[in-house]
C-alpha cells in the first residue's frame, strides 16, 4: 500500500545480528521529560473546562460530564479515599462497568496515588467466573473494593478489603472536596491490569505512570491528527481491558478528547448506535469484525448516520486477524465510496500490543492492505524479530514495558531477555518477503501453536485465519486440534445468521468451503483432515472466551474432549465433516 502523508515518514532502523535475529529501532524520538498524565488533564482542564470530557446513557437519555465537572468529582472522591486511610500505593478494585463514576474513580486514584484496578463485573455472574474473580483480587490485595449493592460470596468479601458501592461513592463525588496531591514520580504504579488468560492464567501486570506516558506520547508522534484537533471516540469496549480502560480513556485526556460510553454493536440497538454517531461525529472509530458487519449493515439503508461518520473520521482502527475476507472487503468499499467530509477519506490502520507493554507496541505505518498487518514498534521503541523453532518472536523494549506482576510475594518480573527485551510469545513475519522494516503481520502464538507426530510445526493463529477467510460468511470462530496425532482436526463455531441454516446447507457449504481450503493448503500443518460444526457459541461461563472475546484453545478442546476423540474415530459419524472425500 502507499504511505499516506497524514502519517509520519518510516523511520525504521534496521540491525542484523549474527544470532539471526533483527532489531527494529524507531528512531523518531518521544518527548524528553514525559509529561505526567495529570499534566495533560490539568492543560485541558484549564483550557476549556466546559468541554464535554465524557458521556454515558442513563435513564433513557446521554448524561454529559465536563472537564471541569469531573476535575470537582475526582478531587472529592481522593479526599474521601484518603480519609479512608488509604496511602500512596494501596489498591483500589472496581468491579463494574465504564461510566462517569467510574471514570472520576480513575482520576482520583491518580490523583491520591492509588493503585486503580478494574476488574469485570461479568465476573459475578458465573461459578467459574467468581472462581477466576477470587484469584483476581488475591493478586491484587485491595484495601477498598467498589462493587455495585449485592451480596458477594463470603470467599470474595474476604478478600476485598473494604466494600463500598457506586451509590456511596456517587454521594462523596456531588460534595465536591478539594483535594491536595502528594508527589507523583512516573515509576509510581498506577494500575493494575489483568492479561485475558489465552494461554494461562491471567496476570496482574503493574501499570506506571510512564508506560501511560510513553505510550500516549508515542501515539502523537505517530498520529499528528490527534495534536490537530480535540478527538472524540464512541467506545464500548470494557474498562477491565487494556485497550479500552487504559488506552482508549487514557488517549482522551491526553489530547483533550470527549470520550463517550456505549453499548457493544448488537442487533438490538443499532439504532440508539446511530443516534450517537450523529450526535458525536467522530474523529476515531475502534471495532471489531462482528460489529463492523453490524454497521456496515445499518450504513447500507441510513445515508444520514453514513455522513455523519464519516464527516470528521480520521482513522478507523482495529486489531484484526479474525476479520473474515468478506468483511475486510466490505470495510474497504465503504471506507471508499464515503461520503467523505473534507478531510477525505479515514486512515484504515491496524496495530499491536500487549497488557505487559501498557497496550500498544506496534502501530501501521501505511493504510492497512491485509486484516493481519500489525505495524512497526512505536516512537522511542525497539523490536526483537527473535528466531525460535523455526518461527520469528516479537520481543519489545522501551519505556513502556512493566516492572512487573503482582502477587502476594511482591512484584515479579515479566518475562525479560538478557538484553531487557519483553518476551511476548507471539510470532510476526514480514509484510514484504525480506523487508521487516516496511512492517509485519501476526503469525500466531508459540503458546498455541504444536507439532504433529510428525514433527510439523502448526501455526494456529494462522492457519484459524485462512479457515475463517475459507468459511466466510458462515464461521465466527474455529478451535484446531491435532497435538499427539499426525493431522489436523477443528471445531467450527458458526456465526448465530449460519446456526439457523445448520439443518439444510450449511454442512454442505462448509464441506466446499474446507475442500477449496485444503486444495490451496495442502501440507500437513494447514489442510483440515475432519470437521465437525458447534451446536452453539463458545462457552464464555466455561472458559472457552477470555475478556478480550477471543477464544481459549486449550481450554475449548478440553471441555470438548468427546467431540475431539470422535473427530479421529475412524468409524462413520453423520456429524463429521470430511472434507477430502467432498
């Protein structure tokens, strides 16, 4: 793809070594000190307190908070967690969703310096859920824990420190107490967050106020648009993930955006979606490949809501290895035929990280041509491309990296190299054959990935993005089985549109589908020996979906166990596909 010139010029430095292994340096440097993420809340604060700082629904209708207004909320919620005898350091859990009380908690926290953790509220409603929410706050030691009014097990009452509700808080914030900050250095923990558990269980990884810094500096280095006018984002992703609650809202602040709370894209609410996007016209739009399709599918029939995004829209963004051939396509037509507003068509660019790394480690650096680019290391970063059994690891340093994970042992170190390189077990190959500094796409997870009996290395996150683009549009998610056998075997989960169609044709697509598949991959490590279609989705209350939407493996193919071992019975089953013999 071209380059753009509303981004910047790569400036990517390249080092072979003799090891094998490839540095890439981005030599565009980052502000020399870093600001403190106060800093830049404070400059808008000061600016323009009017401004509208975030939104969310509520009772039937979008209650609007300023800057100023949350500055007053979050300097009386500090007065009060101070009063309540928590000191510089100690952690505050919330479990609950995003929203304007949450929000003003994560400033105050900043302000005290206090330790914010936010952790799901869909954790309550399942045994295993509780059971994984247990191990949470165990790491994470709270000495206050907000939690909306219920009765919690006795096992995690004891564990939360003391528990307060969003009801109390909400009546500390109106008081409006002014609140004197102690001294904050940017080693200072801010957060913690926890990794989603797709390969092991979930880390709490310590989140400083460098990273936050490093990270929202290095975003302006390499977004220009961001400095050039206020942004405004409509998100729904959870503030328990990195990307949404440390990214996304940290973004805002830093650039002196509005930031406004929505409901996930469903078919039930596309149109209250619509409204806000008339409403808000935004600068940055963040989605994934489900809700994509949703939009596209309402933008088909509502030319006014098709303006009104697309009015002011820098950039769509997304992190995309799941998206299917057809939605890619779809993006890219719209994105096209606009109507676009006078800054022309939006930037389409993908992008990489990881919890350890304080979100993002890799941005484009050109419009995205393929739905698995992920970018070059960010400003002031350098990137390891690491040989590993026969694959290329991504291994990151900067300033963005975390000191640590927590525990009840005191901070653990992350997974490190003996050159202080971030071991991310994740794999990349080259956008360009022989040309890593032009960019990288995902290769998958060394974690996920096996070998056959035959010693063959199969690439899982790969290989479940070319049966996906085979299936499109029926599957949204496939779990590939074969480790201990000599081929491969998955299970495929069809999309809800598919399952209503699985009694007539749909058997009969999917058998085409994986044949046409098979014929264009046919080594050992790619081609789909049998198949069997899900009765329904992957179990989040079982596992088998972490906190980011994705798809355990392990944990899928465990509970799954029968359906695996018909999968490579040798006797006929009605039920499994066989896609050879089509």
């Amino acid at each position: 793809m071209p380059t753009d010139n509303r981004l910047p010029l790569n400036r990517i430095e390249r080092e072979n070594r003799p090891d094998g292994s490839i540095l890439l340096h981005n030599r565009a440097p980052l502000p020399d000190p870093l600001p403190d993420i106060l800093d830049r809340f404070d400059h808008w604060t000061a600016l323009d307190s009017n401004a509208t700082f975030i939104s969310e629904r509520a009772n039937d209708g979008i209650r609007t908070t300023s800057y100023g207004e949350i500055d007053g909320r979050s300097d009386a919620l500090a007065h009060d967690l101070a009063a309540r005898g928590l000191a510089k350091g100690d952690a505050v859990a919330i479990i609950d969703g995003a929203g304007v009380l949450h929000a003003a908690l994560k400033l105050a926290c900043l302000k005290a310096g206090l330790v914010h953790v936010p952790l799901s509220p869909l954790l309550l409603a399942s045994e295993h859920g509780r059971s994984r929410l247990a191990g949470l706050l165990t790491a994470a030691e709270p000495c206050l824990t907000v939690v909306p009014a219920q009765t919690l097990p006795e096992e995690l009452v004891a564990l939360c420190g003391t528990v307060t509700t969003p009801g109390e808080l909400s009546e500390v914030a109106a008081a409006q107490t002014p609140f004197e900050r102690p001294a904050a250095d940017p080693s200072d923990p801010a957060a913690i967050y926890f990794t989603s558990g797709s390969t092991g269980d979930p880390k709490g990884v310590s989140i400083t106020r460098r990273m936050i810094a490093s990270c929202q500096s290095a975003y302006g280095v390499h977004w220009p648009f961001l400095a050039a006018h206020r942004p405004a984002l409509i998100d729904w992703l959870p503030w328990h993930h990195v990307f949404g609650g440390l990214d996304n809202f940290h973004k805002m602040i830093w650039y002196g955006g509005a930031y406004h709370v929505e409901l996930p894209p469903g078919p039930d609410n596309m149109d209250a979606l619509a409204a806000r996007i008339r409403d808000v016209r935004p600068t940055i739009h963040i989605n994934v490949p489900y809700g994509i399709d949703l939009l596209l599918d309402h933008l088909a029939d509502d030319a006014s809501t098709r303006a009104a995004l697309f009015e002011r829209l820098d950039l769509i963004f997304f992190a995309g290895a799941g998206m299917g051939a057809r939605t890619w396509r779809r993006l890219q037509d719209a994105v096209t035929a606009g109507p676009h507003g006078p800054g022309g068509p939006p930037l389409v660019l993908s992008g990489y990280g990881a919890t350890e790394a304080g979100s993002t480690m890799c941005l484009g650096h050109e419009p995205a041509g393929q739905t698995d680019e992920i970018g070059l290391p960010l400003p002031g970063h350098t990137l390891c491309l690491s040989p590993v059994d026969g694959a290329t690891e991504i291994r990151f340093r900067g300033p963005n990296v975390s000191p640590g994970y927590v525990g009840s042992a005191g901070l653990g170190t992350v997974s490190l190299d003996d050159e202080g390189f971030l071991r991310t077990g994740d794999l990349a190959r080259a956008l360009h054959d022989g040309a890593p500094e032009r960019g990288l796409c995902f290769d998958g997870r060394l974690a996920e990935d096996f070998k056959l009996t035959t010693g063959t290395r199969v690439k899982v996150g790969a290989l479940r993005h070319a049966i996906l683009a085979a299936c499109a549009p029926d599957l949204q998610d496939v779990a590939i089985a074969g480790a201990g056998q000599d081929k491969l075997a998955v299970i495929l989960f069809p999309t809800a549109m598919a399952l209503v169609d699985k009694a007539n044709d749909l058997q009969t697509r999917i058998t085409k589908a994986l044949a046409a598949h098979n014929a264009a991959m046919p080594g050992s490590s790619t081609s789909v020996y049998r198949a069997a279609i899900a009765d329904g989705p992957p179990d989040r209350t079982a596992g088998e979906i972490n906190d980011k939407g994705h798809l355990v493996q392990k944990t899928c193919l465990h509970n799954r166990a029968d359906l695996v071992a018909r999968l490579y019975d040798a006797r006929t089953d009605p039920d499994i596909i066989c896609p050879d013999n089509a």
